[in-house]
C-alpha cells in the first residue's frame, strides 16, 4: 500500500477552501484592517496546519478510533477558551452539553 504524505493530506483540503471561499469574500467589498489581514494570513499559515499535524501525530500514536472520539471535544475546547478569552458567559445549556460530550467520549474510549 502506498503511503500519502500526511501534509498533502492537511494542505489540499485547505486549499480547496481557500478557493472556494476567498471569492465569496471577496465580492462583499468587506473592510478588513491590514493588521487583521495579517493575523488571519498568520493564523492560515500556522496554526490550522500545527493543529492538523498533531492530530494526524495522534492518529499515528493512538487508534484511531480513539483518536475520532477525542477530536469530537474541539466544540467544548472552544467554547471554554472563548470563555477564558472572548468573556463568553456559561449557559445552563452549554453545562449540560459539556457534560454530555465529556461523558460520552469517555465511555468510547473505555
């Protein structure tokens, strides 16, 4: 079987997004700040493909079936950095949707 470079794998679909939507945005004439320009461009080149890169690293290090399970608390992750950061308040829905995703990506991995 032959093997697939894993960054391949990380860049073509970024790239099909990036053509997908850079016209979308585009066309709606948005006022974006050069500073923020530069950021989301940093943020493009480095982050998304860091992250990516660790994921695919798990992948290789744990089942992947685990690995999916794990990947399915990016919503609660998110969602409590934006708290930490953005100053986001904690809902009872939000408690109780934590628990849920907590509680059943547990119970998977066991």
């Amino acid at each position: 079987m032959e093997t697939v470079n894993p960054l391949l794998v990380i860049f073509i679909p970024a790239l099909i997004g990036v053509l997908a939507l850079a016209p979308i945005i585009l066309s709606r004439n948005l006022p974006i700040q050069k500073s923020t320009l530069i950021y989301l461009i940093i943020i493009g080149i480095l982050w998304i493909p860091i992250g990516q890169i660790i994921f695919l690293t798990g992948v290789k290090l744990i089942e992947a079936s685990k690995v999916s399970f794990l990947a399915l608390t990016y919503p609660l992750f998110v969602t409590i950095l934006s708290i930490i950061f953005l100053g986001e308040k904690i809902t009872l829905k939000f408690l109780i949707a934590s628990l849920l995703i907590t509680a059943g990506v547990i119970l998977m991995i066991k």
